[in-house]
C-alpha cells in the first residue's frame, strides 16, 4: 500500500510515522488507537461519502489518533491514511494562558454546541464532521458571576482559513465568534447561544480581491456593509455571512439524561430575526432511559429560503461571490443534507441509536430520510465486540436503491 501514495504526500508520510512512534513510545503519558477499516466491495453509499471527516471512499483505512492532557496542556493528533492521500484529521494544541482561558491552534471542528452527539447526530448546521477540519487559531474563555454560581459565559473567537481551489485564486478567511448564556439548577441546565461565521478575503478569476484590511476585519467583525455594488438595490454585508441561534435543554433523572436542542440557522437579518420560519435543527437525544442506550431524533427543515423573496431570499450555504459557498475542499462544512451549490430546499428526518457493553458487543444504527419527496432510506448499522484491547466489528452502509455496502474493522488502544 505504500508505494501507491504520492510523491508529494512522502515527506508528510513521514513525519506522521515518526510523531506515531514517539507516541507509542510515550504511551505511559498519553492514549494511542490504531483503527483498520476494508471495504471489500466498496460503493458510494451516503454514509460512507459524507459525515466521515472529509475522506474519500476507500478500500483500505489506516486511522490513528492520540491524545495527551496535562493540566495546562491539550494536545490531540488524528490521521487517516488510505490507499493514495493522507489526511490529517483533528489536530490541535490548547494551552492555558491563566484561569478559564485557553489559546487553541490547528484543525479542528468547533468549540461550541458541546452538548451535540456527534456519533450519532447528522450534523451541526455550521461545523459537522462532514469536511475536513479546518486550520484555525482560537481564544476561549468563561466567565462565572460571583452573584449567582447558577449563571455563566463561554465565549470564543476564531481566525481560520479555507483552501485555494478551481474558484479562489487566494483562499478566503474565516471569522468564527460565539457566546453562550448557561443557566443550571436542580439537574436541570439551559443554554442559549450565538453563532456567528464569515468568509471574506481571499480572490476569485470573476471579482479580484476582496477587501482584506485591518479596517475591513472590523466591517467583518460587526457584519458592516462593503461597497455598493452597481444593480445592486442596497450595498450588503461584507464577505459571506451566516450563523445560528442555539437553544438547548437537558434534564437529569439519576443516571438518566433527557435532552431538547433546536439550532435556528441564518443568512442575513431576516433569519436572524426568525423571518425564516422554523428553519433549522430540531433535536430530541435519551440517555439510559433503556440501560446503556442512547435515542437520537433530529428533524431539519430548511423550507422557508425563498419563502418570500427578495426579503427573505436567502440559499443556504450560497453565497454569488463564493463560489464554493460553505463547504471545504469540496464538503459542506455543515449538515450534508443542506447542497451548498443548488437551491434544494428540504426536510429531513434522522434517527440515531448507540448501545454499549451489551454481552461486550456495540451496536449503533443511524438511518436518515427526507420526508418531503419520495426518497430511499440511508442507513448505517455497526456491530462491534470488545476483545482484550481489541474491538472488532462489521459496518453496513446502504440505500434501499443501492446494494449493501460491508466494512470489516479492527480497533486497538492502549
């Protein structure tokens, strides 16, 4: 298999073999897993295309992830490695600079909607697992009010970049800023969060470069409007913008955990101020109200874009500047479900179910189906058993269209 990567992925090989054997050297200080996945008759089924990091389909995966954690220190390495490509999955170190703030730089998903599943949930609406992460550097912190230990801050802001591409000449930047009011009493604990990300920068063949100074940094920052642009009616915002409103609940029942979450997604100032409807991501997760199982229902409707044009106008994902939209390298970086290339609005329903340590076997399903046209159910089932420090398991990834697709894999951590 390794005289088939390219020439331009050896050196990076090599360094991922040496920082892999330093770490296995080390495994008294840090957590090492190895995972081998072959996919015999390998198709192109939804769930083996998308929600998987950004990876293409392969035959043969080679995954490897540690993890080492001290008291000021974060540092996580996650790399796939197919039959032609390498990909360097979550990667990051997170220092602590003083109490409750941390600086984090390197690729990685998101620092907020904490409560969601992703094993098992179809997506966040902004940062899924369904692209490649991308490079960003980070300034986290919280804040606890002396007055009542019940209420409390997160907040975050990020600078990352995309990737060049066919469309960008120069890869835009990625402005990602976040707050979270929390609220806990009597195992019951409520969230309400804002999400705010913008492309901008970078060049494309069709419009040059777009603005990219200091002062524009701050037109970004507070979503200020950019030049007018001739047959325009109004001058918009600067860059690309969307986000959400994230609302989440979750009571605790002894061992149980009962959770309600609904993330409302915008474009522009009508869907922040919910012109848009019920847009977004419903969600509805139950922890060992069945022993050792987790139930997961999500239902995303993104129905109302067009639903009142040219107010309420917005195409998900979109953008008529970029090109390639809220996607990277060729992803979405969102839900998979919302095409940030053709308007196709849609709903959507999804089930995910997790059991652990049943007999020592794993077994997880997650099915998905839209529900407003005809449509085939996408379904994954995984079957795992825990030997020693081994897991091995089968994966079945299928569409009532499509024949099955199997995936032997082998787990080992120490």
């Amino acid at each position: 298999m390794l005289s088939q990567f390219k020439k331009n992925s050896t050196f990076r090989y090599h360094i991922v073999l040496l920082i892999m054997l330093f770490m296995t050297l080390h495994s008294q200080e840090v957590s090492n897993q190895y995972n081998l996945e072959l996919n015999p008759n390998l198709s192109n089924q939804w769930w083996s295309q998308y929600n998987n990091y950004g990876q293409e389909p392969s035959e043969v995966r080679l995954d490897y992830k540690t993890i080492y954690k001290n008291e000021k220190v974060n540092f996580n390495l996650k790399v796939f490695i197919s039959k032609n490509k390498i990909y360097v999955g979550e990667s990051f170190v997170q220092s602590k600079l003083f109490d409750n703030t941390y600086l984090k730089v390197g690729k990685y998903y998101k620092d907020f909607s904490s409560y969601l599943n992703e094993t098992l949930s179809s997506g966040s609406l902004l940062i899924s697992n369904n692209a490649e992460p991308m490079p960003k550097i980070s300034l986290l912190s919280s804040y606890r009010f002396k007055q009542s230990q019940n209420v409390d801050f997160n907040f975050g802001i990020s600078h990352g970049v995309f990737a060049k591409s066919t469309i960008y000449k120069t890869a835009p930047m990625l402005h990602e800023k976040f707050v979270y009011l929390n609220y806990s009493k009597n195992k019951n604990q409520f969230s309400i969060g804002f999400v705010h990300e913008a492309m901008w920068g970078g060049s494309t063949e069709n419009y040059g470069d777009f603005p990219n100074s200091f002062e524009d940094f701050f037109k970004i920052l507070i979503s200020a409007d950019g030049p007018f642009l001739e047959g325009e009616p109004h001058a918009n915002a600067l860059g690309n913008h969307l986000g959400i409103w994230d609302f989440y609940y979750k009571k605790t029942i002894n061992n149980k955990e009962l959770k309600f979450y609904y993330q409302h997604f915008f474009e522009d100032t009508s869907g922040l101020r919910f012109d848009n409807k019920s847009d977004g991501l419903w969600g509805i997760e139950i922890s060992n109200f069945i022993k050792n199982t987790n139930i997961l229902f999500e239902y995303l409707n993104t129905m109302n874009q067009d639903r009142d044009p040219p107010y309420v106008n917005e195409f998900y994902y979109n953008h008529y500047q970029y090109k390639d939209g809220w996607s990277y390298k060729g992803y979405a970086l969102g839900s998979s479900f919302i095409d940030y290339l053709n308007n196709n609005p849609s709903k959507v329903f999804h089930l995910g179910v997790s059991s652990n340590e049943i007999n020592k076997y794993n077994y997880k399903l997650l099915a998905s189906r839209k529900i407003d046209i005809s449509d085939h159910i996408k379904y994954q089932i995984s079957i795992s058993k825990t030997i020693n420090q081994y897991l091995v398991g089968v994966i079945f990834t299928g569409e009532e269209s499509l024949n099955n697709n199997l995936t032997l894999k082998l787990s080992y951590s120490l």
